[in-house]
C-alpha cells in the first residue's frame, strides 16, 4: 500500500470544510487592514533562503528540502514565506513607487523536522509582510491585525509574548557576553547548541531540547545590551499595544528562529494539549531587503501555522455545522426522465442550491438511499407522469409531507421552504 510522506496530511470532508473556512476568515481580516494577497512560487533558487533566513538558522542548516534539479541549479521547497515575498518585492520593483506595501500569503511551507503534535514537514502558514518606513505604530497594527484575526476566529485565550532584540551593534555585544557565559557550561548544553556556540550563540536561546534548562534561564539578557534608541522605541510599542488594549508579556528570552529579525520581535500562543505552543510568530527585520541586494527599507511581517491553529480551534470546539448538507436529491424513475434531471438539477446548481442526484440506478429504494446518506433536505421525484404534466413531486424529509408543483415554480418553493 502507498502511504502519505511521513508529517505530512491528507485534507478531505469536513477537514477540508475547516481549512476552507479559516482562509476565508482569515483573508477576509487581513484585507480589511489593506492588505494585497500574493501566491508564490513554492519552489526558490536555493540562495533565496540562505541569504535571508540565515546560515546559522536551524532551518537553512537542517531543515530545508533542497535538490538540483536537471539543469543543476540547487533549488528549495520554501521553509516560510519571508525571504520569497522579499524575493518578489525586489524583482518586480514594487518598492520604486510607494511608500508602503501590505502582502498577504497563503500556502504550504516545507521542514524536514521531527514530526509530532503540531509539527509537520509540510504545513500551511498564513503571513503578512509589509515594507515602509520605520514606524512604532505601523509594527503595532501589524501585530493588532493578528491579534484581530485570532478574535474574527473566536479565539479568546491567547497569549502575546513580546520582546526587543535591537539593532546589529546592541546584538554583536550581546553576543560576546553570550560566549562568555556559556564557555564554562558547554558540556551542559545539548550537542547542537555546542555547534551554535560556534555559528551564533543566540541561537542557544531558542534551542528546543534545553529550553527549559538553568543554564538558559540565567543567560545574560538582551535588554541589558540595548541602545536608548531600541528602548525607546519598544516603549512606544508597547505604550500603544495599551492603547489599543491588546494584552501582552513582554519575554526576554525571545529570540526567534531565523536570522533576520531586528528590534521587535513576537509570538502568539495558546494551550494544545497540555502545552503550550506558538501559533503565530514574526518580528520586524529592518536590514533584510538591504541584505538581500535592495533599497534600505524595513520590513515586519508574522506568520500562523494554519494546523496548529486548526487544532486549537477543534480543542475549542469554533467549528460547528460542518456537515455536508445537500439541499436536493432528485429521484427519476427511467433513463429518459433521469436524463432531463440533469437539466433540472443544473438549473437548480445555477441559482445556488447543492443538488445530487443518482448517476446510475433507476431504483427508487436505492435512489431514497442516496438521499440519505446524503443528508438531503428535499426530495424531488420526477417520473414519466410528472414530465409530461412538468411537474415534480416534492418531499421534505424532515416533515415527511409531499407536495406536486409545476418545475418553473421550484425556484419560487424552494425559496420559500429552505
Ligand atoms: P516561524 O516561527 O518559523 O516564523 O513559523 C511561524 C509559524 O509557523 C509557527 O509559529 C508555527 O505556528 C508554524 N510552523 C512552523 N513550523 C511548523 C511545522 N513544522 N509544522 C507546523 N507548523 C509550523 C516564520 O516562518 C517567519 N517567516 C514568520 C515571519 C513572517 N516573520 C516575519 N514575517
């Protein structure tokens, strides 16, 4: 037997009602911040990512699904969307002629990781980026639009962790003290974070096998290697996260996964199962379209992991009705009549009503049988009598009552009665 690829999933029936669902609310939420969607390619020249997200990310260096393909060229399956809407940013020039641009994505993204709970090596994330000039309220209503989402979708318990992590200079010092800190202690480290001693000892901040470790918990802290700028600056965004009422922690140990965040950095998390677990994360990273061979401008943007999401919303049973309900099942009692009941129920389809009918069978227990299975709320029975008056009989099947009228007045009834 074939089986899926290991991590990833399989969306049909009501799994795929829900995924429909939530990017219809989503992008509904997102548009009315002025946000334009854009659908990329899933495949990247493989620098794409490299450059941006960053060698020393635990993604570049471990995670991404990377080929050649027949012409030798080293391409990647995108592991998130930052570094391609970077990509498409500076290729089409969208920046020349406007101050500000607000993307919006929608789409699988690739990790080879460890498949569990809420983690998969093929997932869907909604993001944001948006690319305009420096602005403490620009990066609030950035992430007051996730937090808006999280609200258009019904979700109440969540919680926002905040953090600085400053311009280049305040990280490069806070880096050497890092080093120094952990130098005595690496035989208490996992053997990865020995690695990113080496590479970018931030990256033991985020290390997932010893998070919860001493020696993590008692690191030197970032805010203690600030520049009054950062700091005035995280005020003020904090100062307007009050405004707008958005409760949130401010959590000196964030520090995020990829390379290329500056300043503010956040993340939204809820209870699944018995833990916590981030459902939304992003931060502002003001040298990345510079790094990436641009004009300087600063970008801020997050993205949700739509099955993480999906399943805190199952936990907090938001979805409802999902059940496929046909509103008609037409039953036609030989091959000519059944025939035309394709015309009716195409007509029908036309003017909005979900219609099914039997392909195949001219028995009517079977037929009944479809209807249900089907959940039909109407059966509509077209015989040789009926289609030589143009006539249907109509039974509701939740009253049991059945009723003869002309087909040019099902509209009307239907209308009427659904
Ligand atoms: P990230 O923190 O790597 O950030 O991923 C964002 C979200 O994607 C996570 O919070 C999680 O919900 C989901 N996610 C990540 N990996 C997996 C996985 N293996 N399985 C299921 N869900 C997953 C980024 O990707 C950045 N590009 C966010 C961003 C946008 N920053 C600025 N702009």
């Amino acid at each position: 037997m074939y089986q899926k690829v290991k991590g990833t999933i399989d969306y049909y029936g009501v799994e795929a009602k829900k995924l429909q669902i939530v990017s219809e609310k989503v992008k509904n939420t997102i548009e009315n911040f002025g946000y334009e969607e854009v659908v990329l390619p899933i495949i990247e020249n493989t620098e794409v990512f490299t450059r941006s997200s960053g060698e020393t990310s635990d993604i570049v260096r471990k995670e991404m699904y990377t080929f050649n393909d027949r012409g030798k060229r080293s391409l990647t399956l995108r592991p998130e969307g930052t570094a391609g809407v970077v990509r498409f940013f500076l290729e089409s020039k969208e920046y020349a002629n406007l101050d500000l641009k607000k993307y919006y994505y929608f789409g699988p993204m690739f990790r080879y990781e460890r498949p569990q709970k809420g983690r998969y090596r093929q997932f869907i994330q909604f993001g944001v980026e948006v690319f305009g000039k420096s602005s403490y309220l620009l990066d609030v209503d950035v992430i007051y639009s996730a937090y808006a989402i999280f609200k258009a979708l019904g979700i109440e318990n969540i919680r926002l962790k905040i953090n600085t992590i400053g311009d280049f200079s305040s990280r490069k010092d806070y880096a050497i003290a890092l080093k120094e800190y952990f130098k005595p202690k690496l035989d208490l480290l996992c053997p990865d974070c020995n690695e990113r001693y080496v590479s970018n000892p931030l990256r033991i901040l985020d290390c997932k096998v010893d998070s919860e470790s001493v020696v993590l918990k008692q690191a030197p802290k970032i805010k203690d290697y600030l520049n009054e700028e950062a700091k005035t600056y995280f005020k003020n965004v904090l100062s307007a996260l009050d405004l707008l009422n958005v409760p949130y922690e401010v959590d000196d140990t964030l520090v995020r996964g990829l390379d290329y965040y500056t300043d503010v950095v956040f993340e939204f998390e809820a209870m699944l199962g018995d833990n916590y677990l981030t459902i939304c994360g992003g931060g502002k990273y003001s040298d990345l379209v510079k790094n990436m061979g641009g004009p300087d401008i600063p970008g801020i943007g997050y993205s949700f992991g739509i099955e993480r999401l999906i399943e805190l919303m199952n936990e907090l049973n938001l979805f409802k009705d999902l059940e496929q309900k046909v509103d008609l099942v037409i039953i036609s009692l030989d091959e000519n009549t059944k025939k035309q009941s394709l015309k009716i129920a195409n007509d029908l389809r036309k003017v909005g009503y979900k219609v099914e009918l039997d392909y195949a069978s001219i028995k009517m227990k079977q037929q009944f049988r479809l209807s249900e299975k089907l959940n039909a709320k109407f059966v509509l029975i077209y015989g040789e009598e009926e289609a030589k008056n143009k006539e249907v009989q109509i039974k509701n099947q939740k009253t049991g009552t059945q009723e003869t009228i002309k087909i040019k007045d099902l509209e009307k009834y239907l209308g009427e009665n659904l």
